[in-house]
C-alpha cells in the first residue's frame, strides 16, 4: 500500500496550496450559510452527503478508496466486516426506485444494518413538516437517507439532524450516483485523470453531479445536448473558473463524442417531466446513442453508462446496451459498493481489516487513490 503513502502526501501538498471554496451554484442562495447549520447537530467526525463537491479532493480520495477496499472485502466472501450491527437507517422515498432502494438496502444489510423503507405515509413536508419528520426520524435512527423531488427538502432533513443524511437524489443533483460511475470508470481505466466523459442528453441532475465533481477532480466533462437543454452556463463557468477539471456544452454531438472514454447517457424526460416526453422525442432526435456514435469516439477502449432505468430506442439502442462497451451493470452494481463508503465515511464508522484484502484487490485500492488525479505515478 506505499503507493497510497505516496498519494496521500502528494494530495496534502497540493490541497494545501489550492482553496475549497470554490463550489457549484445552488438553487438557494445561502448554500453555504446551511452548510455549517446542517452540521452543528451531528457528532464528532459524522458529516452529511448532499453534494459531491461538499467533499474536498483530499475526502473524495479517500471515499474513493474505501468503496474500493470495502467492494474488494464482500467479494472475498467475507461476512466479518460488519461496521453497522445494531443500527438503523430510514429511507424517504418521494420518487419511485429500483436501484436505490435495493443499493442501500442490501448493502446496509451486508454491513450488518437494518434499513427501513418509507413511502408517501411520510408527506414530507405535506403530512407534516421537513423538520419534524427529521428530528423524528434522528431520535430512532443512526442514519437517514432521502430521495426527493425538492432539493431544499434535503438540505431542511440536513439541518435539523443529527444524525448523517444522505441524499439518495432531487431534482437538483444525484450525488451517490456519480460516485459509483467514477468508481466503475476507476475499474475500467485505472484513474480519471485525464479522461473524457460525453454526457448524451438533456441536462439534468445527472449532469449538475458530474459538474460537481470536476470542481474537484481532473476530468473533461462536456454535455452534448439540443440548444436550451444544457446545464446553467454560470455552473460551467464555475467549474472552468475554480475546478480541478473542465467543463463545455455541445451541440455537435459527434464532435463532442471525439477522444471520449466515456459516453453516458439518461432518459429524455426526468420523473417530474414525463408530460414533456412526446415534445423532447422530437428535441432530442439525433442524439441518441447509437453503435455509429461509439465508433465516432476513434476509441476502442470506450465504455458506455447509463444511470437507468433506460428506455431502449429512444437515448440508446439495444444493441449499445448490449455491446461489449457497455458497463451498465457492472456500474449500478457500485452503486451499493460506493454508497457503502459513503455511509461509513459520513458515520465514521471503522474500515475492513486489511489482511482480508488479497493481492489482486490491492492494487484496485491503489487504483482507486488516483481518482482525483494528483498522482505522480
């Protein structure tokens, strides 16, 4: 593990030397301000997750590591590991989940934990108010984990909890999501250092996610999207501005699909958009990925992801999703691996013993180091 040594000096040097406190627009205002708030009520070393970026290059190195080192551990077989015995998390679940659900629920269960699923009885904020059903849920549970439309919801559970809250995805961003991509990019690749990733589609909050990571790792982010479907240009602007990466917004797609790693693509019309379908169908027509549009990369090493649920025939064909580039799978499986080290970073909960790690699996922990891509390796 010397190169994880190694990497760690070389991330304090450089992080001494940058500032953290550059970060993405919000839609509030005092993004910030509620920063320290939602805070104030958690123990000592247990953090939120709300947005990729509220982590610095030096957390996200080693949430990266840990998803890694604890994946490596349950694929031994391993049944030791089991960090959350005896705790409890609570899930809100506004918006309907496959992925999410089953992630957090199993991996918490292989941890050790148990995790309790809670629909609309809830009401959040209709039933009854955000900041009670927080402090309700905080008093029974060692953690909380969300998923909402309206991102001011998360950042109200978050205030008032003091316990950690992980946002499981809003409208705003899906930050738990773009942490198992990176992983399965680290797989596949190695690093992100110095990769390209194409987003394919409108965007969302898939897209405001990846924009938050490049603020704090080095990557080429470009969303390829119709004229008036792109990210806001002040939060590319922030990125290019104040991030390790860069980021751009195309119309060409297949010039923006050119030297790329990485094509990634989502649904047309995002839960609460549905009613726009047949109009964005006819938008978004010439911007679906197709077996054409992964050979325009110029790369055979290109790996396709989609965050599904996809609609096969309309943002990517079958046969793409099929084809030996995809890595669809393998990514929503590291959906549970990487929301596994989320949940043990934001409890600070105790980490694998390392003579579990075989050799093979090691240097995936090494991998795994280089995602911010400050490694002089």
């Amino acid at each position: 593990m010397s190169g994880l040594l190694r990497l760690s000096l070389v991330l304090v040097c450089v992080w001494a030397s940058r500032s953290a406190a550059s970060r993405l627009a919000s839609p509030r205002g005092a993004r910030a301000g509620l920063r320290v708030a939602r805070m104030s009520l958690l123990g000592d070393k247990q953090r939120h997750f709300l947005h990729v970026d509220d982590l610095s290059p030096l957390d996200l190195n080693h949430l990266m590591t840990l998803a890694a080192e604890i994946k490596a551990h349950l694929k031994t077989g391993a049944t030791s590991y089991r960090p959350f015995h005896g705790k409890t998390m609570s899930m809100i679940f506004a918006k309907p989940s496959t992925r999410t659900r089953v992630s957090f629920e199993t991996g918490l269960s292989l941890l050790g934990g148990h995790a309790l699923c809670l629909g609309e009885e809830v009401g959040l904020g209709t039933r009854e108010a955000v900041k009670d059903v927080s402090r309700v849920l905080a008093s029974m549970n060692d953690m909380i984990m969300a998923r909402l439309f309206s991102h001011d919801d998360i950042i109200e559970l978050a205030k008032y909890s003091k316990v950690p809250v992980i946002n499981g995805l809003t409208d705003f961003n899906h930050p738990c999501q773009i942490i198992g991509d990176a992983l399965t990019v680290i797989e596949e690749f190695g690093s992100m250092r110095g990769r390209k990733v194409v987003y394919v589609g409108d965007g969302n909050n898939i897209v405001q996610s990846w924009l938050e990571l490049a603020m704090i790792c080095e990557y080429e982010f470009v969303c390829a999207c119709p004229p008036g479907y792109g990210p806001s240009p002040e939060q590319v602007a922030k990125v290019n501005k104040g991030g390790l990466g860069k980021a751009s917004v195309s119309h060409d797609v297949v010039n923006a699909v050119s030297g790329a790693d990485v094509i990634y693509s989502d649904v047309w019309a995002s839960m609460g958009k549905k009613e726009q379908l047949q109009e964005r169908i006819k938008v978004f027509q010439g911007f679906g990925v197709t077996m054409d549009l992964m050979r325009a990369t110029g790369k055979s090493s290109t790996i396709f992801l989609h965050c599904l649920p996809a609609e096969r025939g309309r943002e990517v064909t079958d046969e793409v999703m099929e084809c030996a580039q995809s890595r669809c799978f393998q990514q929503a499986e590291n959906r549970m691996h990487a929301q596994n080290a989320i949940m043990v970073m934001c409890t600070d909960m105790d980490h694998p013993s390392s003579p579990t790690i075989g050799t093979q699996h090691a240097r995936l922990i090494d991998d795994a180091a280089r995602i911010v891509g400050l490694s002089q390796d």
